[in-house]
C-alpha cells in the first residue's frame, strides 16, 4: 500500500480555469451588448467598425451592422464560456472538457478576427484562450 497523498494542485488549476471562463464570459456579454443595443454601439463608437467589416474578404457583402458579429460572439465565445463555467463551479465531471473546448473555440473566433480585423483586443483575448486551454490541460493532467 503506498503513503503517496492525492495531489492538490489541480485545485489551483480549477481555480484559474473557472476565472478565466467567468472573466471572458462577462467580457463577451458586454461585446454582445454592444452589438445588439444601438444605443451603446453609438456611445463607445463601434458602429465605427462596420465599414471596416463590410470591406473584409468573404464576409463584408452580409455585414450592414453589429448584429451577424454579436451572434458569433454569443455562439462561439458567450455560450461556451457560460457553459464551462456553470460546469466548473457545479464541479461536473465534464468540466475540464468544457473549459478546453471553450478555450479552443475562442482561440479560433480570434484568429478569424485578427484576420478581417487585426486590433491589440484580439490579440489579448488570443492569449486568454490559450492560457484557458493550457490551463484546462494542466488541470487534466493533475487530477489524473
């Protein structure tokens, strides 16, 4: 029989996890705000960003305004990080998995921003994404 403890510091991995699921999912409902309320769009000055979209390759032919953008928001970043941070504070079993995938499909929805709109934003929230996976896959790897 071995006197070897469980390790602990998975916990911490949890922990970062769950603050970057809850940090980026708040950060999307202000995103999403901003592209279906006209009245904030106009404010902050994103309604700016539309004729940028409008000439981006493939895309910028369906863009008359913020709302195609906040849906893919809401679909690839506000419900995965909604999700995953539901499963993570109720600790269910599948929990790491939605962190991961979360993290995964942010990393995607940036890249595909920085390639029609290349700004410091997408870059920072490219790096949250893959901190979230790297984290989601250390936590894996220590609970194991």
């Amino acid at each position: 029989m071995s006197n070897k403890q469980p390790n602990k510091g998975y916990q911490i991995w949890r922990r970062i996890l769950l603050v970057l699921c809850l940090f980026i999912g708040i950060g999307a409902i202000g995103g999403c705000a901003l592209a279906f309320v006209p009245a904030f769009s106009a404010f902050s000055g994103a309604d700016e960003i539309v004729p940028v979209l409008q000439q981006a390759p493939l895309v910028g032919q369906y863009i008359d305004s913020l709302v195609i953008p906040g849906f893919a928001l809401m679909i690839l970043v506000l419900i995965p990080q909604g999700i995953a941070s539901i499963l993570l504070l109720r600790k269910h079993p599948r929990q790491i998995h939605a962190g991961i995938i979360a993290g995964a499909l942010l990393v995607a929805c940036e890249i595909g921003e920085l390639v029609l709109i290349p700004n410091p934003l997408s870059w920072i929230f490219l790096a949250l994404g893959v901190i979230q996976i790297s984290a989601g896959i250390m936590y894996f790897r220590m609970r194991a």
